[in-house]
C-alpha cells in the first residue's frame, strides 16, 4: 500500500489548474480542432480546453486532477504528485477559470453566405448526397451556408451550419463544418450550443432513428428514401445520450429507436450504452439496430456510388 501523503488545499487548487491543453502536448498527444476545444486524437469522445476536460461518450469531466485520475489510471495521491511534477506547463489562472466555468454563452447565429455553391459542392460532389436532400433541409431552414470574416485577419471563412431546434422552433443548437476541399477543415458546435437539440428532423410517426453526425444521417436517407419523412432523425454530434432523452421526453408517443451508429468498436460501444440509458425510463421501447456495411453510412454510399459509376462504364463500352 502506498505511503499517504497530505496534500494542502492551495495544492490541490494548483494541480487543478494545469492548463490541460499544454500537458497533453508535452506528453507527445496529438490534438484536434473543435471549436474552442482540443479533441484528443487518441479519444474523440474527449474535449479539453485550458484547465477543463469533458468526455461526451460518459458525460462527465471536470478538471485537471480527475483528468489524470481517469486517463492514466491514477489515484488521487499519484495524480497530484505527477501535476505538480509538470515543470514548464501553464497554469491557468484561478480567476480566468472560474470566470470561464460561470460564463454563460449566447448562442449567436452566423451570416448566410449569398450562395450555397460550396455547400452543395461538399455534399453533393464530395459526400454524393442526394440533391433532393440537402434542397429539403435547405428549404426547411435547416441548413445553410455560413459566410464569416475573422476580424483580425479579415480572412472570409465559409461553413455547412447544420441548425438544431426544439419542439416551438426555436433555434438551439449550431453544428459547423468548413467547406474548404484539400485543408484540415474546422467541425464544431458554435459557442451557445444546447447539447440536447442538435440537427434533426421530426416525423409524425413512431419510431426515431439516431446517427452520429449529419452526414451520416443524410447518407441514411439517400439510401433509403421511401417514405423517410414519416419518422424522426437525430444526429447526436457524437454518441451523446442527452439528444436521444430529450427528444423521448418531448415525443412520448414515440415506440421504437433504431440505433445507426457507426459499425467500429466505439459505435457498438455507444450503442450499448445508450440502450442501458433506456432501460432506466419508464417506458419500454422496442430497439432495431441498422450498421452500414463499412464505418459509416457515407463510406457506404461513396462505394455505391463508384460501383455505379463502374457499372455505367461497362455498360457504355459493351454497346
């Protein structure tokens, strides 16, 4: 058994505020872009921003000692004798991260680009989604094409923003993916963002399908257009449980879920504990799972869609 060691509270405080962002780099992780955020390249399920952590497959998180305690495996004593080993790594400073844990964020719509020749030029050219699609949500309002200046460089940004709202059509949730082809393109939800509202559609009938991210929902319905607007479709902008309670909560008429996550160990992962989040609502509802042939519904339309193009090859120098 390890030696107890008394850490003061002014240690602790210290410990908790080793600036995350910095840590992990100087451990040799990679991060990723997403939005205010740092995504972990070895977990995307897990954000980090300064002194905070989140893990939207959990949904927990907090600050820099319970990060260290989860993602190393480390207990309470190990984990402040390693932060406060860190030489060299930012401390944020008590102040900005308790303004920063008390700020409450107004979701602000960005600009409609004059034309969606980038947007259509993503998901059509690049995603092969059908064009009656995206023209639908488009005409429903929700989606657009963003066109947005940095001001300090004065650089024009242009994104996909897919627009989440609640039941009285009030806009909640801001998903942003960039539309420039051959760069690392920026994906996040926009500042003010209600998690359990993201990009969806609601049908009148019963039953509710839930995907990853938006794309893979408007790859589900280019392949399966018949009769699709009769039922609800939500992307969970990960594998968040909080858009799939909500909605239930909402629409309690609704019989049947259908789980359409990704076919990897982290989609089966998530699948399986979003059902164990449904056993514990009254209600009981019937589950069907659908997985696309390869990881994602989008990789499988882009197969078909080459396969066709294949087939139309053949046929045309056959003749």
């Amino acid at each position: 058994m390890g030696q107890y060691i008394h850490y003061t509270q002014e240690e602790k405080e210290r410990a908790n505020r080793v600036n995350l962002e910095q840590l992990m780099l100087k451990q040799g992780e990679i991060l990723l872009p997403a939005g205010r955020e740092k995504r972990l390249g070895s977990n995307h399920s897990i954000t980090i921003r300064k002194n905070y952590w989140y893990d939207h497959a959990t949904e927990t998180g907090g600050l820099a000692i319970d990060f260290v305690k989860m993602y190393y495996g480390k207990t309470f004593s190990e984990a402040m004798a390693f932060l406060l080993s860190e030489e060299g790594v930012i401390h944020v400073e008590a102040e900005d991260w308790e303004k920063e844990k008390q700020r409450k964020e107004v979701l602000k719509i960005p600009a409609v680009s004059p034309n969606r020749r980038r947007l259509y030029g993503y998901l059509v050219k690049h995603r092969k989604i059908a064009p009656e699609i995206v023209n639908y949500f488009v005409q429903k309002n929700l989606l657009y094409e963003s066109c947005e200046r940095d001001k300090k460089t004065g650089k024009e940004y242009h994104n996909a923003i897919f627009v989440g709202k609640d039941p009285d059509g009030k806009v909640q949730h801001l998903h942003k993916k960039g539309l420039y082809s051959g760069e690392k393109n920026y994906k996040g939800n926009q500042r003010g963002s209600r998690p359990e509202y993201p990009f969806q559609y609601r049908g009148d009938g019963k039953k509710v399908y839930l995907f990853e991210a938006p794309v893979d929902l408007f790859s589900y319905l280019t392949l399966h257009p018949d009769g699709w607007k009769q039922n609800s479709y939500i992307a969970l902008m990960g594998v968040s449980a909080k858009p799939m309670l909500q909605f239930l909560k909402d629409r309690p008429d609704v019989e049947t879920i259908v789980f359409c996550l990704d076919h990897d160990t982290a989609g089966s992962m998530a699948t399986k504990r979003l059902m164990t989040e449904l056993e514990t609502l009254e209600k009981p509802y019937t589950v069907e799972i659908e997985r696309p042939i390869r990881k994602d519904w989008n990789d499988d339309l882009k197969a078909l869609s080459v396969a066709e193009q294949e087939w139309e090859q053949d046929v045309a120098l056959s003749m």
